[in-house]
C-alpha cells in the first residue's frame, strides 16, 4: 500500500508539474526573448535576422491526416510576425533573402532529447523570397558555415498563402518573378490522387534573354513525409516566342524526384527552343506538338526528361514519335524514334542542306545565296553541335522535295557525339528504286569534314524524269555509285572541294529515239518522229565513270550504246565554279538522210547552260552542199549530209564491269589548265 502510495504521489507530482509547465508556457510573454532569438539567429547564420512583431506560443493537438498517438499528443506551436532575414551585400536582387507576414511552426517536443527537430507543419503567411545564384556557383541561400551540426532538421509539412518570389541565377541566364494568391481549394486537378489547388500564381521575367510571361494553378499545401505523394501543377507560358502549356503532377516535393506532365508546345521555329531546352533544334517554319513530358531523377541527381507518344506539325510536315534528353556529366544524349506520313524537306531546312531562300534573314542567321547559284549555299551551324550527343532513329512514308523526285520508305539513323555528326544508314526510295548510303560531318574544325558514300539501284529511268514528255515511253534501270570526301559548311562547298568517284550504269533499257536523233540531228528522222511517233530504241548499255578531283568531275568513260547509235561524252563538270565543258559525239550505226551530224557541246553554268552544236562542222557540211548544188545539181548538195559511216557495237560486258567496280577516294590533285 505504501509502494502504491508513493506511486500515486508521483504521478500526480508529474502531472502537476506539466500543468504548472503548461501554466507557465501561457502566461510567460515570449516577446521578452526576441532579442535573444534575433541574436543569436543572426550569429550562427552571419545574416541580419529579426522578429518585429509578435512572438507567442500555443499547444494544439497533431493533424488529423496523422496515425497513431502522437496526434493526441499536445504540440507546441510557435508564431511569429513580420520575420526577415538579409540577403548577403553583394546580391541585387534586394536587401531581404525571406520574410513573411506571418510563420507559425508545429514541433514535437520528445524528440528535441535526441537532438532532432521534427517541424510537422510549417505556415508561411505573405512569404516573399529572393534568391541569387552568380555564375561561379555561390548563391544567396547558403548561409553561415559553423561545421557540423548535431542537430537533424526534418519539416515534414509545407503550407504557404499569397506572396511572390524573384530568383535570379546568372549562370543559366534566368530571371523569374512569381506572384501568388490563395484561390477556392475545392478547385480540383486534373490528375487523381493529387491534392486540390490552393494557388494561383503569375510569371514574368526572362530566360537566355528571351522573354518570360505567363501564369497558373497548384498546390497550397506541400506534405513532405512521403515519396509517393503527387504535389499538382497546371501552368502555361510564353518563352520568347514560343508557347507552352503544363498539365499534371510532380512527385515527392521534397526532392522532386519526378513529373507527370501533358505538354503542348508551339512556336515560329524549333529552333528558338535552343535557349529553353538546351536541344539543338533545326531553323524550321512554326511548328506545333503535343503529348506527355514524363521526368525522372537518377540516384545521380541528373535528370531523364521524356516526351512521350507525342504528335504534332512542322510547317506542312506532320511528325510523332518518343525522344528522351538524358544529363549527364560530359554532355547531354537525346534517344529516340520519330516517324512521319508526309514529310518536306523545306520544313528542315539547313539541317539536312537544303536551300531555303532565306537571303535576307539578319546577321547570325543564314546567309544570301551568291547571284546564279544552283547548288545549296545555307549554312550548316555547327557552333551548337557540342551542346549534345544523340541517338535518334526516323522513319519516314514520304518525303517531298521542293524542286525534286518525292522519296518513300525513308529510314535514318542519326549518331551525334563530340560535333560529329553520322546519319548511318541513309536510306530511301527514289525514282521507283531505292538509295543506300552512309554519311559523316565532322564539325570539330572550322569547316565541315564530309564523307559519303552512296549506291543506287534499280532506278527507273522514265521516273528520274517525270517532267520530260519524251522519256515518258522509256523503260531501263539504272545503278550507280558514289564515294566523294569534301570540306566546307554548305553542300556547295563540300562539292567544290570533293575528291572520289562516281559510276553508273544502264544493263538494259529502251530510250526515247526523238532524243538520239536531235542528238544526232538527224533532222529527217526527227520530224518523221514527230509526225507519226516517237519510237524507242534499245538501249545496249549505258557507262559511265567520273573522277571527281577538286571539286572537277572528269569524264572518264560515258558511252551510251543502242541499236542505232553510240553517243561519247568527254570532257568535266566543274562543281566549284558550277560550270559545264563536256564534249557530245554521236556515231550512227547506219545511214542517215539529211543528218548535220557533228560534235555537240555542253558549256555555260549549271543555272545558265548552252547545249548546242558545233558551228564550224555544221558550215563545212552546208557549204559543201551549197557547192555541189551550184555545180552539179540540187542532188548533189544532199551528199555531204549522208552519213554512211558505221560504228562497231561497244563491249557492253567490258563497259559495265568496269563501271562497276567499287569506287575509290584519291588525294587531291592540281586541277588542269583549260586549253583555249
């Protein structure tokens, strides 16, 4: 009885005494401590901190939202008014780092035995914050560094109300100004499982010099305990001149470890994303997509952001597909696959040479093409090829080319890694046949090192050119290959400066007989053609061999042997200066009435040609035939233009083969001097 006795005494000392404590906490004015507080505070952080207006302490019992009993345990609360705490002297994004209207922070009390402040709620009322990260690295938000802490701080609730934030960071070129405001908390999101939004908020400012506007809805309320826990975000802005909308959740807040977003994106040009995504982009007509932006964070820290299933539009190309940007620590890797039904070339434009006209564009930009230029001068921009590697695979049903042949069954594989760039292969559809090939720029110097190797088969010969009536009847197939090496940052450029080989060749075929005879200028036989049909002729075999050095494509071997004729051709293709000096000599294999036949010539610029007939032979046939006239009879004056000389049949076998061995790369070599 007397244990019992004293236990009893005990207990009631203790409760007592809690009581008397309690007592003690209500009446006791915590605004006596202030100036300890800010003392100290300011002590151990090396910033101004001061609590100016009211100080107090309550005890609430724990949230509902808590398990267990500790939510029935009594909880000290304290609240303090019109709290600020100093930026250090060298920021300019104003003199305060945080203060707020109004701080209120729940604690448990057993644990502060152990040396741990377990905050389960922290409220913020009127928070206004500015933060300032310089380009070394430093920032405003570290504070004072007194060693290590024995001390572990876990905040396990976050609630904030109306205020604003400015955050400055020099090193990515960003400037972001946020306004927030309480809004009606039964407003839903979207997403499920995720909290109703609680804040509206709005942006202003600038990223990389590109204006920053916008605004939007998400949580009030940040619950820290759980990884599981999706914080909502809804949110649409524009980026300079590009629009982007957000719809979703963010997971665990307290690290933000993930994203769950619905994405649309629109712009003038993709390439204006440059300064947003840190992806370079081709300079593209305005472009629209939308899908899912999934983000996840590595045990690294870095981050893989994925633009999944997504669709949208380039100009009048439409393209979907999965890319993955993934940091890491040298540079960052885009992965993934796009596909397209329909897509132009113009709506790429530089990124894959093609010629967009854009000659006025402003300094930076691409550049006039030079007057009478044919082949492509828009400049590739390597300066932004070390931003990132890449592995992306694309899968096209049609491509449509300005000025061109549309190609089919288009499948590239594009290998980006340290400014080199590999489309490995480039494969397509063409003209009824197909194009294979393999082809590297090296952007590391100042001016691109090309390498391509390409083969062509079964193209249809009638395809290759759709807009001439005359090869419309004909039928044959051509294959061809090519391996050139060239340097420059325009397609024209690494032309003009290509060394390699070029060979093709024609097994079997039919041609249009119109074309040999002009060729000939068999005149007869032409108008007969015209007048009662264009006949076709057989077409043997067709070789051809170019050494391509310096930019100059000599003519080593071009016949085109048929049942009626062998046309020659000899001479170059200048690409640098895009010039012709080719040599045509046709050769009948039977008799001819009234043919001028004599050497014809290709001369003049590839936007400019001159194709025409040598003019002295032609003279001295119809001189000739003027004499006899006179002399002899009108008759006669028919006998200088009467071929009767025939040619041999060429050895097609020997032709082809030759024409099909693989071609070689050769050095440079001093181009030669033009006899005059």
């Amino acid at each position: 009885m007397k244990k019992l006795s004293t236990a009893r005494k005990a207990s009631a000392l203790v409760l007592a005494s809690l009581l008397l404590l309690i007592v003690l906490f209500l009446l006791f004015d915590w605004n006596m401590l202030k100036p300890y507080i800010n003392r100290k505070v300011s002590e151990s952080t090396g910033r101004t901190f001061a609590i100016e207006g009211r100080l107090d302490v309550t005890f609430h019992r724990g949230l509902d939202t808590e398990k267990g009993w500790r939510r029935w345990v009594p909880r000290p609360y304290v609240s303090a008014e019109n709290i600020h705490m100093s930026n250090p002297t060298w920021a300019t994004v104003g003199k305060q780092l945080a203060a707020a209207e109004r701080v209120e922070v729940g604690f448990r009390i057993l644990p502060l035995l152990s040396k741990q402040l377990i905050i389960t709620d922290l409220r913020l009322a009127g928070p206004q914050v500015a933060l300032q990260r310089r380009k070394d690295g430093s920032n405003s938000w570290t504070l004072k560094d007194n060693g290590p802490s024995e001390w572990n701080v876990d905040i396990q609730r976050l609630a904030f109300s109306s205020g604003n934030l400015r955050y400055l960071d020099e090193a990515i070129g960003l400037d972001l100004q946020a306004d927030a405001k309480s809004i009606n908390g039964n407003t839903q999101p979207a997403a499920k499982g995720a909290q109703p939004y609680g804040l509206a908020f709005t942006l202003g400012g600038s990223y990389n010099k590109a204006r920053v506007s916008g605004g939007g809805k998400a949580g009030a309320v940040l619950t820290l305990t759980d990884s599981d826990i999706t914080f909502p975000l809804e949110a649409h802005a524009n980026i300079g001149d590009n629009k982007i909308d957000l719809r979703g959740t963010l997971s665990d807040p307290r690290t933000l470890s993930g994203m769950d977003l619905q994405m649309q994106l629109a712009g003038p040009s993709m390439a204006e994303l440059y300064p947003l995504t840190g992806v370079l982009l081709p300079d593209t007509p305005p472009y629209e997509t939308h899908g899912r932006l999934l983000g996840q964070k590595g045990d690294d820290q870095r981050w893989t952001f994925t633009y999944d299933k997504f669709s949208g539009k380039v100009g009048a190309s439409d393209i979907a597909g999965t890319l993955a940007y993934v940091q890491r620590a040298t540079r960052p890797l885009l992965r993934g696959q796009l596909t397209s039904q329909q897509l132009r070339l113009a709506d790429l434009g530089p990124s894959v040479g093609a010629d967009t006209g854009a000659g006025t564009r402003a300094a930076g930009k691409l550049k006039a093409a030079p007057s009478g230029k044919a082949l492509p001068v828009d400049e590739f921009n390597t300066a932004k090829w070390g931003a990132m590697d890449a592995d992306v695979k694309f899968t096209g049903k049609r491509i449509v080319r300005t000025n061109g042949i549309p190609l089919d069954d288009v499948v590239a594989d594009l290998h980006l890694h340290d400014k080199v760039l590999k489309l490995t292969p480039l494969n397509f559809g063409m003209a009824g046949g197909n194009i294979s090939s393999n082809i590297q720029l090296d952007g590391r110097k100042q001016n691109i090192d090309a390498q391509a190797r390409v083969a062509a088969r079964h193209l249809k010969i009638r395809e290759l050119f759709p807009k001439l009536q005359s090869m419309q009847a004909s039928f044959g197939e051509i294959n061809g290959d090519a391996v050139l090496i060239g340097k420059g940052n325009t397609v024209a450029a690494m032309l003009g400066t290509s060394n390699g080989e070029i060979k093709a060749v024609v097994t079997e075929g039919s041609v249009s007989k119109f074309i040999l005879e002009i060729a000939g200028l068999n005149v007869a036989n032409a108008v007969a053609a015209k007048l009662f049909g264009d006949k076709q002729v057989h077409m043997n075999c067709l070789a051809a061999e170019s050494a391509v050095r310096n930019g100059r494509a000599n003519m080593q071997r071009f016949v085109l042997d048929t049942d009626d004729a062998v046309i020659d051709v000899n001479g170059y293709v200048d690409l640098a200066e895009e010039r012709l000096n080719l040599d045509i000599r046709p050769q009948t294999k039977g008799t001819r009435i009234l043919t001028l036949r004599t050497p014809l010539y290709a001369k003049g610029t590839f936007s400019n040609p001159d194709i025409g007939p040598y003019k002295t032979p032609i003279a001295l046939k119809a001189g000739a035939a003027a004499v006899l006239a006179s002399i002899v009879s009108p008759l006669a004056a028919v006998l200088p233009l009467v071929n009767v000389t025939k040619v041999p049949d060429t050895d097609c076998a020997s032709a082809i083969a030759q024409a099909q061995q693989a071609p070689q790369v050769k050095g440079p070599v001093k181009k030669p001097v033009d006899k005059k």
